[in-house]
C-alpha cells in the first residue's frame, strides 16, 4: 500500500491502454490539500484519462493512487465521490430540466443527506458562490458561465477535500475567465480544498497554480512552478513543434498561451514553494 505522511492525493506510475494505443504511460502527479495544481497538454495528450483514472471513471491498467494515505485504485466513482474527491466535466452535465437549486439539492441527495439537509447545503453553496438568485431558473436556460458555477457548486456540495476541474473556462471571455479565477482561488484557500486544473487557457493556469505538469502523449514531459513551465523548451515544442518560433517565445518569457501572444494579453506569475519541485520518473523527456 502507498502511504503519503501530508495530505495529498497522489498518483503514481498510472499507464492506461485503449485496444493497444497507449493513453498514459507511467505518469505520476501529486494534488496537496489547500493549492491549485495545474494539469496542462495540447489535444489527446491523456488530460482527461487521467482525470478519469483518478476519479474511478478508468481503472488504471497499472499505477495506484492514494488519498492521503489510502490506496484508492479500483474504487467506484460514486464512492470516491463520498470519499471527497470531486470533479467537474466539460460538458457540465446539469440536469437541465431542473432548477439551479434542485441540481444542487439532488446531488447532496445523491451523497446520502436528507432532502431537508441538502437543501440546506445547496442553499449554503449558492450564496457562496454568489449565485442565489439563479435559485430558481432552470439549468437548460442558464448562459454558458452560469452554467459552468453551476457545476462547480455541484462539485462542492458536501465539502470535497479535492476537486479535479476539466477545462472550467473553455469558452469564456477574458472577463469571465477572471471571475473564474477568483472562485477558483477561494475553493483552495477559504475551503482547503486541494485543486487540480485542466485547462487549455494557458496564461490561467500560469496565474493561479503552484506547480504545473505537462503532458504530452500519455507522458509527463515536465513539472515544476509557473517559471519553469514558461522556460522549458520540451513544452513549448509540444505545443507548437519547432516551426513556430516566432510565437512560441511568448510563452517562455510572459506566460501568455500562442492565442494570448496574438492579443497582446499577459498573464503574471513567478510562484514557486518548495513542493512544486518536479517529481523526476521514468517516463520523462
């Protein structure tokens, strides 16, 4: 069994295979109670296997993962879930024929509350989220950034201790992207909840995150805080290969995403703490 002395949710050495084509391929990621974790590769690069993996959506075909100590590998989402691992989907998955406050009260439901009890909860959530007067409109009509804080109050129904968040901001404006980012933050430091985000927006996750891994075609191809992300040549090549030189630069030096470069946007970050050194395993480049 792994054991882990901090609280963490850890997993290690996970390979996944779909009729032989290799997913991931012994890679291993740490997500700490209380900090934003960044989870970051260009299409198909296994972001959301992983997620899966770690959630109990995929059995890994080998690798464990812990929870503070506990080998979960093998557990059931749904008891992951009660556990307090939570996650998001691109999709959202709202019940979209229910109200804002029923997808809420259904999901406590769901965990084990009492009707009463998760009606309580899901009315705490939405004035923290500050999304109460969404109460009672149905989820099929809610904008698109409605319905993404939606799902993340969903997420934190029941206090999860980890909370995997697939691509939040896809789709948003720059303006909406930054109220994301401020809800994300106080999910980690006002909950203690441990974050782990995927995202394609690069310069969010260069803005909120400590420590940042890489994927690249099932592997981990480098980990460590926002500043070695920016200045490693084996993500800038993963991204836009080696015939792009005159963009690629812009993520080395200011953390802007190619997208961001083209906009002139900047994203500031210089964060580093000891726990963000890279975690060094077989599968790196």
């Amino acid at each position: 069994m792994m054991a882990s002395a901090r609280l963490d949710l850890i997993a290690q050495e996970i390979s996944v295979q779909f009729e032989g084509l290799k997913a991931l391929s012994d890679v291993s990621l740490t997500v700490p109670r209380g900090r934003i974790t960044g989870l970051i590769g260009p299409n198909g690069a296994g972001k959301t296997t992983l997620i899966n993996v770690l959630t109990g959506f995929q059995q890994a075909d080998h690798g464990t993962v812990a929870l503070e100590g506990e080998t979960i590998s093998g557990i059931a989402a749904h008891k992951l879930r009660r556990k307090g691992v939570a996650r998001t989907f691109q999709s959202g998955r709202l019940f979209r024929e229910l109200t804002v406050v029923d997808n809420l009260e259904v999901t406590g439901v769901g965990l084990g509350q009492r009707r009463r009890n998760a009606l309580a909860e899901a009315e705490r959530v939405m004035d923290w989220l500050g999304i109460s007067h969404l109460a009672g409109t149905i989820a099929g009509a809610l904008p698109y950034t409605d319905e993404r804080r939606v799902a993340i109050g969903r997420a934190i129904m029941c206090n999860p201790r980890y909370l995997l968040l697939d691509e939040p901001a896809a789709g948003m404006s720059e303006h909406e992207s930054r109220d994301l980012a401020s809800i994300i933050r106080r999910i980690a430091s006002e909950l203690g909840v441990g974050v782990l985000l995927i995202e394609h927006n690069i310069g969010l996750v260069l803005e909120l995150c400590e420590c940042i891994f890489v994927l690249d075609s099932g592997e981990i191809i480098e980990a460590g805080p926002p500043a070695q992300i920016r200045a490693s040549d084996a993500v800038r090549h993963a991204y836009m290969g080696t015939q792009h030189d005159e963009v690629v630069p812009a993520l080395a030096v200011d953390g802007r995403s190619p997208d961001d470069a083209a906009r002139g946007r900047q994203s500031h970050c210089s964060l580093w703490t000891p726990d963000c050194a890279p975690r060094r395993q077989s599968g790196d480049r």
